[in-house]
C-alpha cells in the first residue's frame, strides 16, 4: 500500500508537471502575405518579391514546445512554398516545404496555412522560399528560445542580434536563373553580399543604409548568424573581436573562441561577443570563401558594431570616427575554413548510433550533358555543353504533375522511382583525373527507401569533375551527427577507424571538403519524403539532389499523418 501510495505521488507529480508544459507552450498564429515591393539596393529600384513588405522578412521567435500557424498568403506572380529549415516536421511532411517534393506550390491567388509543433529543439534556425530562385529575397530568422526554466549550457548573454548574410543581384533574381537554365551556362554571381538586407557602405549607394548594432561597453550579446546566400560559403569576422561559438544549426557546441567563422549556404552558427575593446566603431564583415574554380563576387558586405560611448572626430573634421576593419582570410583559404569546422563539438557526450543498419557512399558534384549541336544558344557551357551536378551519377529532375510525398502517400505510380543507388554506378577515382566518359550524369526522379529507425551512415565523396568544391548538402527532416571528414577518395578500410563518435557536431547542413569526403549519421526515426539536397541554388537546379523514403514504423504514433484539406492541387 505504502508503495502504491508512492507511485500515485509521482505520477501526481509527473502529471502536473505535463500540465504545466502544456500551459507555457503557446500556438502563434501568423500571416507571410509574400508581394513585389520596390526595394532600392545600389542605386537602383527593383521590384522585390517579399513578406510582408519586408526584407529580410519577419523574424519569429518561439519556444521549444509552441506550435506555429503560418497561413501563407501569394499576392506575387509565381508559384511559391516555404521551407522551414532545420525543422524536423516529425511524422509531417506536408508543412516542410520544399515544391514538388512534400508539396504542390502556392499558385498566385491562392493561400496554404504550415501548421507545425516544435519538438525537442532550440537554437537558431531560418526559413526561406522552396522555389526556384525566390529564396534570393524570400526568407527570415526562425529563433528558438529554450522552455520557460531551461537555462543555455552557457552564460546567459544580454541580448540576441539576428545577423542574415545574403546575396543581392542588381536585377530580378529569377531573370537571371530563366537566363541560365536558357543558356545551360552558369548564372551570373551576384552583385553585392548583405547584412540584414544592406550591402554596406563599401558598396556604391549602400552608405546611408549599412547597418548599425549600438553596444554598451562589457556587453556580451549572442549573434545569430545565418547564411541566407543562395550560391556562396562566407567568411564572418568582427573587427579585433574574439567570437565564441556556441551552437551550429540549431545544436549547442563546446565553446571555443575565434577570430573568423566560415559558414556555408543554410547553415546558422551562434557566436558570443563581448564590448572588451577600445569605445570605438568595428565593421563586422563577410566576403566568399570559394573553394571551386569557378567565377564567384568577390565583394566585401559591412555592418558596424558600434560602442555607445564611441568618441567622435573634433575640430574641422567633427564626426564619427572611421570603424576598424577586420583581417579576413583570402578567398581560397580551405585551410582556415577546413580548421573552423574541425573544431566543433557536440557539448556533451552524442547520442551517435554505433551500429549501422545502412551504409551508403553518394559521390557529389557536378557534370556536363553533352549537346548534339554544340553552337546551339542553349549550350552555352564548357566547349557547348550544359552544366549538371548529380549524386551517384544521378540528376535529380522535380516532378511536376504531382509532388513526391502526395504520391508516395497516395500510391500515385509513375511520379518517381525507388532505384536511386546506394553507391556509384561506377567506381573510379574520384578526385583524380575522371574519364569525361563519366563527366555526363543521368536525369531522372529517384528515391532511396529506408526502414523506420535503422542507423544511417552516408559518406558524401566530393569529385573533381569540373571542378572540386564545398558541396553544402541540407537533409530535410533530420539532425544528423559529423563522424568525420578527410581530403581525397574516403578508405572504407582505414578511415573509420578516426570516427569521433563520442561528441561530433550536430548538424542539418554539411559542407564537403573540396576534394574530400565527410561521413554523417542519423536514425531514420521520422517517416516520410525528405529531401536531400545542396543548398548551393544553382547546383540543386542542376540535379544535384535525391530523396529519401523513409518507411511507417508501427502504429500512429510511427506513421505519417493524413495531409492537410488544404493543401495544395498541382
């Protein structure tokens, strides 16, 4: 009795305890109306795609628990989606986003409502347009704060400024890809990087807008940094400051201090700063780290820390004193930005899975489709060819009568295939002089199945086909774990043997070294179509993706969902 006694007292406890989650967690019912607005960046006005008349659009700031209601609204001229990106969508496919993969786009005229719970996560993540080229001007932070009572495992900072790296064309951003996917060249680069949206006063008719961040001097304030860019890895750095790292994609880090962080196309990296210098003005800036050889903007985008009790010029000459400028790496610095990320570490002991269940080796980069006609306008590539990228030889083709998920749901056939394989068609020296004979991938929608919760590992081998480069690859629906990474071809005999698989960094976007590899794991523990994908804009246009299946487990609790009424028709 007296045991029974016992155990109804903690379940009493335990009870009030969910009751009391329950009473913080909170629903935030939102409206992303997405509209051109004339937005002047470099001297000229452009008909910008936005959220409601911002750019960047609205921050949202939530808690671990809340759910969020997000009715998307398109008043714009083409079909959108929005992914929310380092979600998990457990068991919900349907608000992750991405068009033709878990959905059909918003036509214009037309709404869809996301409706999503976050679950177990905190940090900082982002959400962008899932459309073509629209993500250029369509995206906005995501901020998770811990549940009410739940502490940082770090010194609680003052304050949180949200820093959104971008990429800004002096014209509209989706002339520019109708005009490579023409042309089968690549897209021109852009004309300016951004700072929450400004290029920066070392831009012409960017001094008035380079934005400002005041700070008390001692101050320790959390920057969340996000790289909103569509086709660039960017170096970060704050003039004669010491950054801290403390969380990558949404995933907190043993910290460790830093001049410079590199951080790639979908990544988000948390730095602490504190006011210990000199009352002054310090730009904070980023320009490219481009490990390809290939055309890149080679500009520098500014923002200015600036102390609050900063002195000013006297005299004839009175105003504020010129900001101290940072020491950035050069643009090909792989040696700098290779030895950033090898110092991250999960913050305590990973929940890694030791034993795998699937072992799978996906070459990445990119290729060439030979044309019949190699003077016609539209092979404007390499010696009148078009550009492609590819997995395992394979380039990826979305759909366009139906979205992969409705059809996996529905038994639709006819949509994809299941055969995408689990290793090169061929094997061959990868970041070695390749035979053009293996230059030239094949199109196609291929899916790979995996069984609910089987242990994943994927090595991700870059290829030096064109050209090597940092690939980085953003897996839909999952947080995976780092194992490890090297330069050249991956050794299946000696290179495990250096896994960390007591703390390696999580993450939901990976860069592979240019030239080498890097192996990750995960559980298939999240049933449903989950996209695979480089968040480089032009590679994924190229084909340089693939989709996981991941099968039900038992029981609803392991299944997927019913689809939204509202979701929307092809």
């Amino acid at each position: 009795m007296e045991s029974l006694r016992q155990f109804s007292f903690v379940s009493f406890i335990a009870l009030l305890a969910y009751f009391a989650f329950l009473a913080s967690a909170e629903l935030h019912v939102r409206q992303f109306v997405i509209q051109p607005k004339p937005v002047t960046r470099l001297c000229r006005t452009h008909q910008s795609i936005t959220v409601n008349g911002q750019f960047p659009g609205p921050t949202l700031e939530v808690r671990n628990g809340d759910s969020l209601a997000i009715t998307v609204v398109n008043r714009a001229r083409y079909n959108i989606s929005i992914h929310w990106h380092g979600i998990r969508q457990l068991r919900n496919p349907w608000a992750d986003g991405p068009e033709y993969i878990t959905q059909c786009p918003i036509r214009p005229g037309q709404s869809y409502t996301y409706r999503f719970t976050i679950e177990d996560q905190e940090g900082t993540l982002w959400w962008h347009a899932h459309s073509r080229w629209l993500r250029a001007t369509v995206y906005g932070a995501l901020i998770i704060y811990p549940r009410l009572g739940s502490p940082y495992p770090f010194s609680m900072p003052k304050r949180d400024i949200p820093i959104l790296l971008g990429e800004w064309w002096d014209r509209n951003p989706m002339d520019v890809l109708k005009q490579a996917q023409f042309t089968g060249a690549a897209a021109n680069v852009s004309d300016a990087y951004t700072i929450n949206g400004q290029p920066g006063d070392l831009y012409r008719c960017s001094r008035a807008g380079t934005i400002r961040f005041p700070i008390f001097p001692g101050e320790t304030v959390q920057l969340r940094v996000i790289n909103a860019g569509m086709n660039q890895e960017l170096f970060f750095s704050v003039a004669n400051h010491q950054l801290t790292v403390v969380e990558t994609d949404s995933a907190y880090t043993k910290p460790f201090t830093t001049n410079v962080i590199m951080i790639g196309p979908g990544q988000t990296t948390n730095v602490l700063i504190t006011a210990n210098q000199r009352p002054g003005r310090y730009y904070m800036a980023a320009r490219a780290y481009n490990s390809a050889n290939a055309p890149f903007d080679n500009t520098t985008t500014t923002a200015i820390l600036e102390y609050v009790n900063a002195p000013t010029r006297r005299g004839r000459g009175r105003g504020q004193i010129a900001p101290v400028f940072p020491v950035l790496p050069g643009f090909n610095d792989t040696a700098t930005a290779t030895a950033f990320t090898n110092r991250l570490r999960y913050w305590k002991r990973a929940p890694v899975p030791l034993q795998v269940d699937e072992n799978l080796f996906f070459t990445v980069g990119l290729g060439l489709i030979n044309c019949a006609n190699p003077n016609n306008p539209r092979c404007q590539g390499p010696n009148g060819t078009r550009f492609a990228a590819s997995m395992n030889n394979q380039s990826f083709v979305l759909p366009r009568s139906n979205s992969v998920m409705q059809a996996y749901y529905q038994g639709t056939p006819g949509i994809f295939t299941t055969d995408f394989p689990p290793v090169p068609p061929v094997q061959f020296d990868y970041t070695g002089n390749v035979s053009r004979g293996l230059w030239q991938p094949i199109k196609g929608t291929k899916a790979y199945k995996l069984k609910f919760k089987a242990n994943v590992q994927i090595v991700l081998q870059d290829t030096s086909i064109v050209t090597p480069e940092n690939h980085p690859m953003h897996l839909h629906g999952y947080q995976f774990y780092v194992v490890g990474s090297g330069f050249g071809n991956f050794n299946p005999r000696t290179d495990p043997a250096r896994f960390n698989l007591f703390d390696p960094p999580e993450r939901n976007t990976i860069g592979t070294p240019p030239g080498g590899w890097v192996a990750i794991r995960f559980v298939a523990d999240n049933p449903g179509a989950w996209f695979m994908h480089c968040h480089i804009d032009s590679h994924l246009g190229w084909g340089l993706a693939m989709v996981f299946l991941v099968e039900n487990g038992r029981g609803q609790l392991q299944s997927v969902q019913a689809p939204p009424l509202d979701l929307p028709r092809c």
